[in-house]
C-alpha cells in the first residue's frame, strides 16, 4: 500500500432478508421479510469495509452498475469522486416520500447508493487505520447515542414464512392498552427513555387515547412523539396537536402530521395561532437539501430527520446537522427495517454530529431473530449504544449467518417493499393508501 492510499480490489453486493413482523403504518403493511442489501469494499491487502442499505434489487443493481468506478479506485477519494451521485439529477423538491416508501423513490436513488460506497469506505478506512468512523467524520461528541423505543400498531405474527415463521414477542397490537404493554416491554428489555408511536393506522381518536396512556403509564419524564405518516388532513392535524399538547411537551414532537410542506407549514400557523407550539417534524415533506429553503421560508418543519442512508451519507447528514443549527431547527434521526451494520452507522454519524440532540429511530427491535454480524444481536446499554473501541464501524461480518440470509432471500419471491400489496394480501382486498384518510 502507498501511504495514504488503499486500492479497491472488489465490491461484493449480497441480498439479503430478514424476518419482519406484520407491522401497519399509513404507507400500509411490512410484508414478513425485511429487505436489506449488504455491501463489501476489499482493499488491495485484503482488509474489507462493509455497509447495509435498502433491499431488493434496484439497490443492488444500482450499486453493481458502479463496479467499474469503484473497483481500482483510491478508498480515500471515493466519496469524492463519487460525489455527482449526490448532487446530480434527483436533488430536486420531487423527491418526497409521501407517496413512495422509504427505499423505493427512484428520485433518490443516487444518493442512495452514494450512502452505501461511502460507509463502506469509511469503515475500511477505519479498519485499515484502527480508527471509529465517528473520528474519522471529525471526532464524536458523544460516545453513546441513545435511540428511542420505536412502538407500531400490529398484526399477531413474528415474521417470517412457512416453516421459518417467528415468534411472535409482541402479540396482536391495535388497542391503547397492547401499545402500553408493547412499550412497556420493551423499555424494560432495552432501557429506552424515549417513545415514538407510529400512527396513521388507526382512528385518530384511538391513537390520541394510545399516547394519553402512554404518558399516563410513564410519566412527563419521558417525551413522546406521534407519526401519521401524512394519515391527516390540515384540520385533523390540528385537532390531534390540541388535543395533545400537553402529552407532546417536553422533548416530544408531531412528526409528519400531514403531506408536503405547504401541509405542514398551514397546520404550524394555526396551532401557533392556538398558542400550541409543539415542533413539527418530518421525514416525509422534507427529505433533501432542496426542501430546506421553501421549509425554512413557510416555518413548516421544526425539526429535521437526518437518515444517512437517504440523505446522501455521513457528510450529507454532518451538513445537513450544521445547516440545521444555523437555521434554528433541530435534528432528529429516522429509520427503516435494519440489522446491526445499519445501526452501528447510524450511531457513529449520531455521535459526529453536535446538534443531533433527540434519541433516535430505530426498528431494530423488531428484527428479532436475524443478524449478519459477528457476535450476533447489538445490545442497547439504558437505551443507548456504545461506540466500540475498534476501527471502522465496530463490526464485522459473519458470513454463515449472511449465507444464512442470502438463502432466504433466494428462495422468497419478495424483491421490493410494497406495504400496501401486502395489506391488500392480508388485510383488506380493497386497501389502498388515501392521503389524507382522516
Ligand atoms: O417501517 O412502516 C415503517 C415506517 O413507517 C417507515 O417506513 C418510515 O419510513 O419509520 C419511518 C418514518 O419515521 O416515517
Ligand atoms: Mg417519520
């Protein structure tokens, strides 16, 4: 190796799947496998930096179709030189998630798959040098990121499929009081301190008394946040803000009440005219630098949910923290279906960016059984997940268990997300998202 310089001899793409049980959202219903991809960069010495991203095969084939940029290129510039991926076509303000999922909008698939390369080139930097990922983005200021208990309303079912179906740790959850119980599981397995409610599923009436007995089962001290998923209309949305002010205070939010930023910013002038400032946050009407201005301008979000995966990387998401701050906003973090690759980078970009004050997302609670790393499941301490002291990103792949994953996803016809098939499938015949539903 030439010093400060490390070769890319190969990109390695493996498809996986994961169990995943029958969750609901407005967006409709989790099939019972999760997908994700797996991507290996190998050094010329042999030393392997790896990521996880979106699953199925427009992310792989994405990915793939880079091989000729990425193998024999420099470690150490590739994010640079990969850098038109981020800021070429798709940057524009069409590329909400309102109404495709998160993962399937062809209009952020550059800086999709730039996430990816750059992760993984991050961490065989890291493992090459011996320095965490969250040091090599400029230092942590943090060496713990605390992530949020992140409750969905539920089918019974574990995930899973035929003679692989999972248990079912949770159990059927569409009242009030199975949420309470959901949650309340799970803050005593993993100590989180946060909650975050996906709603849109339900009445609205239901999902407002949902978060009344959350607050009632674990007291002011712990912030509560709501996400519809753009369920609501304006009025709706303003009607839920009343009704939960008060369960909303103190470092709780209403994210993505309703769609677009011309919905949000109306919904945030009329409770701001009802004396209610309860910060609006999003995911949803916000999903990239081109949203910023015009949400900015209207005060439509409050709150900004950085994802690494889509908003172009770790230095997009440090940019993004940095812009946000300057503006007044704060900074929260988003998630999808992952395994521990996933949640180790997103903790390493949580720790290298100041301003990323709020406990994040995460679905990694609701995978189970699956893992693809060494070791098997991460542990959560009081809620939070420690920066290993080891270079790159602290894991490493377990290649019987991705062989394991790649077999599932092999034999399983699934090869996008599409939550509102599968709730045509297994729910109701007739479903179709309607936004706003209520
Ligand atoms: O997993 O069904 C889900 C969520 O609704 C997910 O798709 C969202 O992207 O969690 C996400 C969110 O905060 O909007
Ligand atoms: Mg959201």
């Amino acid at each position: 190796m030439v010093f400060g310089h490390m070769e890319i001899k190969d990109l390695r793409v493996h498809s996986i799947a994961i169990a995943d049980p029958p969750l609901r959202s407005s967006y409709g219903l989790h099939a019972p496998y999760a997908l994700r991809n797996i991507v290996e960069l190998e050094s010329e010495d042999g030393i392997v930096g790896v990521a996880e991203t979106y699953g199925g095969e427009c992310p792989a084939s994405a990915l793939r179709k880079l091989r000729g940029r990425v193998v024999g290129a420099d470690a150490y510039r590739l994010a640079g030189d990969l850098i038109d991926l981020v800021e070429g076509e798709g940057d524009g303000a069409e590329r909400s998630h309102t109404m495709r999922t998160p993962g399937e909008n062809p209009l952020d698939a550059g800086p999709r798959t730039y996430s990816a390369l750059e992760t993984a080139s991050l961490d065989l930097i890291g493992r090459s040098t011996g320095v965490p990922v969250c040091d090599l983005l400029g230092g942590r200021v943090r060496d713990a990121v605390p992530f949020s208990a992140y409750a969905f309303y539920k089918h019974a079912g574990g995930g899973g499929e035929g003679s692989d179906l999972r248990e079912d740790k949770y159990g059927e959850c569409l009242t009030p009081a199975s949420i309470v119980r959901q949650v309340r599981s799970m803050v005593d397995e993993f100590g989180f301190s946060d909650i975050k409610l996906k709603g849109g599923v339900l009445d609205p009436e239901i999902e407002v008394e949902t978060i009344r007995r959350l607050r009632q089962e674990f007291g002011p001290g712990m912030p509560l946040r709501i996400d519809p998923n753009s369920a609501w209309s304006v009025e709706t949305s303003v009607g839920v803000g009343e009704s939960l002010y008060k369960e909303l205070e103190g470092g709780g939010y209403l994210e993505d009440p309703v769609s677009g930023i011309a919905g949000m910013a109306r919904t945030r002038r009329e409770l701001l005219r009802r004396g209610i400032d309860t910060p609006l946050a999003s995911n949803v009407a916000v999903t990239s630098f081109a949203h910023l201005p015009e949400s900015i301008a209207e005060d439509a979000v409050q709150v900004v949910l950085c994802d690494h995966h889509f908003w172009g990387g770790m230095r997009q998401v440090q940019h993004l923290g940095k812009l946000c701050q300057t503006f007044g906003l704060s900074l929260s973090m988003h998630s999808n279906s992952h395994l521990g690759i996933s949640l180790m980078a997103m903790a390493h970009v949580a720790a290298a960016t100041k301003n990323l004050t709020y406990a994040c997302d995460t679905h990694y609670p609701w995978q189970t059984s699956d893992e693809v790393i060494e070791g098997g499941r991460l542990s959560f301490d009081n809620g939070s997940l420690r920066i290993p002291d080891k270079g790159g990103l602290g894991v490493a792949l377990d290649y019987d268990q991705l062989a394991r994953l790649k077999q599932r996803y092999e034999a399983i016809p699934y090869r996008r997300r599409d939550d509102e098939l599968e709730m045509r499938k297994h729910i109701d015949r007739t479903w179709r998202r309607i936004l706003p539903r209520w």
